[in-house]
C-alpha cells in the first residue's frame, strides 16, 4: 500500500498526465484534487492520443478506480463529452469513475463571466474561459451550485433562478449586455445532462477511506503547475485553486497524516502558457528548437508555450513548498542536439544575486538569469530503456539537477509513449 501525491512542480504542461497514467498502473484508486477544465493532461498509448480535462488521466488503466474531489469546479459540458470518447475507444470506465457530490459546479454564466471579465482587463491575465475563476469565486461568497444542489430537485431551480438574476445584474451595470441569461434554458440543459452525471456521484472522501482500511494504493493527481497556485504562484498570472500539494487534502478529504510521498514533475526545461514573468525565457535558436522539437502547444489552449532553460530557483521553491520525495523528470530527450544546454542558478535585481525564489511578479520581471552551462549530446535517447545505458552528458544533466535541486531523479521520460519511461 502506498499514498501518493502527484504534482506540476514548474508552471503546469510538465507530462502530468504521461506520468500520472505511468504511476496509476500500480494504484488502485487516482484523486483529481483541484481545478477543472482549465487543465489538459496529455497520454499517448500506442497509437491513440487521449487528452483529458475533467476525468483523471488514471481512467486509462482498466484496473484503476478514479475520482473527481470536491476540490475540483466541474464541467459536466466537459466531462460527458470526455466519457463519449473514451468509450468510443474502447474505454467504459462505468463503475470505477466517481464525483464527489461536494464539487462545484461550472456553470454556463460562469465561463460567459470569464470572457466578459478578461476582455475588460488591461493586463491580461490569459485565461482559459473556462469559468474557473467565476465558479471558485462563487464558492468562496457562498453561492456556488454543488453537484449535490442540482441533484435536489426543490433547491437547484431557487438558487439557480437567483444567480442568473444576480448575473445579469452584473452583465447589464458593469459590462454593458442585457438579457444575457436565459433562466429555463440554463435549467433544462443541467437537468438533462445531470440525468448522465448522476449515476458517477460518490462520496469521494468515504472512498478514499474505505481504500486506506483495505490497504490500497493511492495517487492523488494535480493539475497545473506550482508556479499557478494561487497563493504560491505568480500572483495574479495564477489560476484560481489550490495546485500544490496542500491542496490535495482539502480537495478530496484525506488527512495529510496519510501521505506517504509526493513525486514532482518537471521538465528537463521551463514552459510557461499565457502572460506573467518568465525569467529564462528564451527568444533565439534555442527557443525555437525548444518549442518546435517539443511540440509545446498547450492541451488546452492550443495556444504555443513560452520555453526557457531549466531553472534551478524554481526546483527548489517547488521541493520546498510541496515537500517533494522525488522527482520525474520528462521531456529531456527534447533537450538532444543542442551543443550546449543552460541551466539558470541565480537572478540579478537591482545589482543583487537571488539564489532563492521570490514569488512577486513585479520583481521577476525586473529579474535576468545568472546561467551555468552543460555539455549537450546528439545522440537519440528514445529508444532507451535503461538508465545505464543513456549517454554519458545525460547522465551528467540528471546528477547536476538532482544536485542543485536537492531532490532525487525517480523517473526519466525520454519520450511520450508509456514504455519510453526510465525508473531510474
């Protein structure tokens, strides 16, 4: 029996979703703690390519029971449309995939806000319009709609009817629309797709302690990255949860006494989607290579990923604030080619050296890196299968970020499938 924490240790898009699937073969129970469908975990197999938003990426092994937490806001837009593909694949995760009836609910308004909000801005924060922020904040002011809400069938239709009122009243005096929710529109299309998502509504924190009593395994899977938590992360280019590991035990209701472990992933560099400071961002040939040989398009967004060098200060502010046992590295066979490879051990500001991180982005954006160089390889590391056998600079780029991160290497991943996965 293990309990696990999985957790983005950069700015989300580090190969969650490949290592998740990777670690979820030997757990018999994946926790998505946070977040909605605003996150996008990626796993290939074979030659099928699944990206999921809503439903834990742990779905794809047969064996595993998955569950959303009450941590997460939930699309069920989203998550019916993830269910029709995963059992048009061959996938029927029926009776092994669970919501907590404690999740807030997305609803329609709540993405209409997120546009109407983000285009009002003058800094652009770069959101998904996905309504996560505008679900999240009705939680916290204490009229959100739960799972729970819409299925008691004398309380969703009152405090529907009162938030669409309330929402429109903010649409018409702030942003200018009148008219812009339709109360029995918006109720018949939750009640019909709720006639889908009622049978998947469990209570996750029972399930997670009747797991813990009969000695299963545990993997609870985060989305997005430290760097967005929002009160960790690069506030306000954040997202609007909880992404480190704290947040797991108020997001599905285990006891922090409980957890074993926590891996962080990290790519070999830095990747950043949507505004906000970035100190090793890189605009050259390097750059270029990076984001051309790692496909960096955001899962989500569509949108391409800023890529810089790895970045020392971040490791270890994510080890530090996540408590990290380990680490997986991904995407290092990206890194093959380049003569030299950068790794940033210090940022100048304002004539000072910063070893540590600070997590204010109007100091960072006034910030350059102080560099350390490595010697790069050629060679094609994909094929690979064990850790003996990579070369010899590869080895050497893993010992120096283990060193400078203080955090042992536990998975290489030199490539997107399953099987190109070294346990080191």
């Amino acid at each position: 029996m293990s309990v696990r924490i999985a957790v983005g240790a950069q700015w989300g898009d580090e190969g969650k979703g490949k290592i998740i699937d990777l670690l979820s073969s030997e757990a018999d129970l994946v926790v998505r703690s946070q977040g909605g469908a605003n996150a996008g975990h990626t796993v290939k197999i074979s030659d099928k390519k699944f990206i999921l938003h809503m439903i834990p990426s742990g779905v794809l092994n047969k064996n595993t029971v998955s569950a959303i937490g009450n941590g997460v806001v939930f699309d069920y837009d989203s998550f019916i449309s993830e269910l029709d593909t995963l059992k048009k694949t061959g996938i029927n995760p029926d009776g092994r995939l669970f919501i907590s009836p404690y999740a807030h609910v997305v609803m329609p308004y709540h993405k209409e806000l997120d546009r109407a909000a983000e285009n009002c801005r003058k800094n652009k924060i770069g959101t998904t319009f996905k309504g996560i922020g505008p679900a999240y904040q009705d939680k916290i002011s204490r009229c959100g709609i739960r799972v729970v809400d819409v299925l008691d069938a004398e309380y969703f239709p009152v405090v529907l009817k009162n938030n669409i009122e309330a929402k429109n009243h903010i649409f018409e005096k702030i942003y200018g629309e009148k008219n812009k929710l339709d109360y029995d529109k918006t109720y018949k299309n939750c009640i019909e797709k709720f006639e889908i998502v009622k049978k998947y509504v469990k209570d996750v924190s029972l399930l997670i302690e009747e797991s813990l009593e009969n000695k299963k395994s545990i993997l609870f899977e985060g989305a997005q990255g430290t760097l967005l938590d929002i009160d960790y992360g690069t506030y306000p280019y954040v997202t609007s949860s909880n992404t480190t590991s704290g947040g797991v035990c108020t997001g599905t209701g285990i006891s922090p006494t409980k957890i074993d472990s926590v891996i962080g992933v990290m790519k070999a560099y830095t990747t950043r989607v949507g505004n906000g400071p970035f100190v090793t961002e890189l605009n050259d040939e390097a750059g270029k290579h990076l984001q051309s040989v790692g496909c960096e398009v955001g899962a989500t967004t569509g949108r391409q990923r800023r890529c810089g060098w790895f970045d020392a200060l971040i490791a270890r502010y994510s080890s530090r604030i996540n408590g990290l046992s380990s680490l997986a590295l991904t995407k290092i066979d990206v890194l093959g080619g380049l003569d030299k490879i950068k790794v940033c051990v210090g940022y100048k500001y304002k004539g000072n050296i910063l070893t540590e991180f600070p997590p204010v982005s109007n100091i960072l954006e006034k910030c350059e890196p102080v560099y350390e160089e490595l010697d790069g390889w050629k060679e094609d590391i994909s094929d690979i299968k064990e850790y003996k056998d990579l070369p010899e600079n590869v080895r050497k780029y893993i010992d120096y970020i283990e060193k400078i991160s203080k955090v042992p290497v536990e998975i290489v991943s030199v490539g997107p499938e399953r099987n190109q996965s070294i346990f080191k």
